[in-house]
C-alpha cells in the first residue's frame, strides 16, 4: 500500500501598508487614510494577513484609502510602502500525522 506524502500546511503572509511614511518621520500629518482597517491600526495603516493555499499559488487583498480635506502638498506623491513577513497559517487537518511536522516556509 502505497502512502501519499502529507501536503504542506498552506503559507500566510502578514502584511502592514503604510501611507506618507517619510512625511510622518519629518512630523508632519498623514494625507491619506485607510477604509475598513483594523481596529487597532492607525488611520494610515493597514495590516493583514494573506493565505497562500498551496505553493506557487497567487493570492490578492484589496486596501482603499481616501485623500484627507483640505490638504496642500497636492505636489509631491502619496507613497504607500509594504512590509511583510511569514504569518502562520490555519493547520489542515490530516488523518493520519506526519513523522515530522512540516516545515513552515521560507521567504
């Protein structure tokens, strides 16, 4: 009888986009604010966490931010930066367990 190799658990990634992270560094106000963020992320950011559900596999988020009133550098771009990291993924259940515990990926 021949035994399948157990699948790897899906990947996640943790994300944080920030928006006017230079400005803020000089002390001066954020453009911009994030719709539907988190309740402990401030207005310009936005943090989240994206499932790959198998290697090789593509996955999206969608953020939308919003200028805020009234302001004046209308000039200079309103950069929006990205951090992000290996996040932990919902474990798949699995029958039978594996000799060794799978291994979390690597970026």
């Amino acid at each position: 009888q021949r035994r399948l190799a157990p699948l790897p658990p899906p990947a996640a990634l943790d994300f944080v986009l920030d928006v006017d992270t230079e400005r803020r560094r000089r002390g001066q106000a954020p453009r911009a604010a994030f719709l539907r963020r988190g309740p402990a992320d401030p207005e310009h950011q936005l943090s989240g966490t994206v499932e790959l559900p198998r290697p090789g596999a593509a996955a999206c988020t969608r953020a939308t931010f919003r200028l805020q009133d009234g302001i004046r550098d209308k000039l200079r771009p309103v950069a929006v930066t990205l951090a992000y990291g290996i996040g932990r993924a919902r474990a798949r259940r699995q029958a039978a367990p594996p000799a060794l515990p799978p291994l979390p990926p690597v970026l």
